[in-house]
C-alpha cells in the first residue's frame, strides 16, 4: 500500500483549495467546473474557470457548507452533498483508471487473476499490482509481501462492482500492470481516489460471502 507516494510530485502551477485555503500544486487537486450540462471533475491538469479542492472529505464538506461551486456556477446546481461530490471524483477515477486498463489490455500488458499476478510477479514483470478490497486475506498478503520485496506499488481500492466496470466482465482478485507508463498513470488516478469510512479490512459478511471462485485455482 502506500504506492501512489512513490510518485514523484509533479511540477506546474498551484492553485488555491477552496476548502482549506491552502495553496498546493494544481496537479494534486481536482477541479470541478460547470455549466448547461452540470457539475464536471477533471482529474488532468487543464485550462479553464474551475474550483479546485483537495480529493479529501474535509475539503469536500467546506465547499459544500459555503456552497463554493454554486457561487462559482450559478444557483442552479442546486443542493450539492459531500456524497455527490465524492461519487463524482471516484466515477472520474473509475473512467480513467478503465481507459488505461483497456488500452494496457489491448497492448497485451496485463495480467488478471492472482496466480498469474504471483507468476508474473516473481518472474519481475509486474509494474503495479491492483488487489480488490475483499480479496483473500491469505492470498493477498502473498502477493503484497512479493511485491514489496520487489519494490512494486500496491494499490486494494476497487471493490468487486469496481473492478467488474473497469475490467468489463467478471472481477479478479488481483490484476497485474506490466508496463511502469499505465502503472504510472493508473497510480496518477487512484491518488484522487477518496476512501470511504476508515478504509478498514472487510467486513465479516463479506469474507463469509465469498465463494472461493475460479481466480485462485
Ligand atoms: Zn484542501
């Protein structure tokens, strides 16, 4: 875990978070901008009118309490909650982190499941390695501590529905990047990534729900 610290933080311009007022640079915040067609979030460094906020819950919740994005794009975006927000920053991860899956794919740069995520693994191909939140706590910790041992970030975020949308077809446990620029670039994204709750182990019901499918054999 921890991956997306191992980028290094990118030069550019700052800008101004209107939830806590500090300055950072602008490739660390999102930027929402509006119009006719609603509330957008771009992850990308970009021009245009926009707010900028860190991807973090606190600010969220200040631009909602002074309605940041309503005084900068009209009233009628009408009641905005952190929920909506969040959701918003995670669907723009989400696109983004199936964009580079798809094109990885299509380059024959990915491997999916957890026994080819560990062959690949050891065999020093792997660039990133994406473990799905209710993955095996077993068979996860395996795979984590091989590819620490090799310095390769690791990053459990998605859920099952997650990895399903950005996988297009059924979720695995584990999905290995073997290129460092889709690495790069999918860590990029998920550093915008908003945990939900305390980012806590699952559940009990969810271990249980488990049915052992195909991934591991
Ligand atoms: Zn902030």
């Amino acid at each position: 875990m921890g991956g997306a610290n191992a980028i290094a933080p990118a030069p550019g311009p700052e800008r101004t978070c209107v939830g806590c007022s500090q300055r950072r640079p602008q490739a660390e915040l999102v930027r929402f901008s509006g119009g006719p067609g609603g509330l957008r979030v771009h992850l990308e460094r970009g021009d245009g009118r926009g707010v900028y906020l860190c991807p973090d819950t606190g600010c969220l919740e200040v631009s909602v309490k002074r309605k940041a994005l309503q005084r900068a794009f009209g009233a009628e975006l009408g009641q905005l909650s952190v929920q909506e927000l969040r959701e918003s920053i995670r669907q723009a991860v989400l696109q983004k982190v199936q964009r580079l899956l798809g094109l990885a794919r299509r380059a024959k740069k990915v491997v999916a499941g957890s026994r080819a995520v560990r062959q690949a693994l050891e065999a020093g191909r792997v660039r990133l390695v994406l473990l799905r939140r209710d993955i095996f706590p077993g068979v996860g910790k395996q795979i984590q501590e091989e590819a620490e041992r090799r310095g390769i970030p690791v990053m459990m975020v998605l859920s099952r529905e997650d990895l399903e949308a950005v996988l297009g077809g059924p979720s695995r446990e584990a999905v290995g990047l073997l290129d460092s620029s889709f690495a790069e670039g999918i860590l990029r994204a998920l550093r915008y990534w908003i945990p939900v709750g305390n980012g806590a182990p699952p559940g009990r019901q969810e271990e249980e729900r488990r049915t052992g499918g195909g991934d591991r054999g």
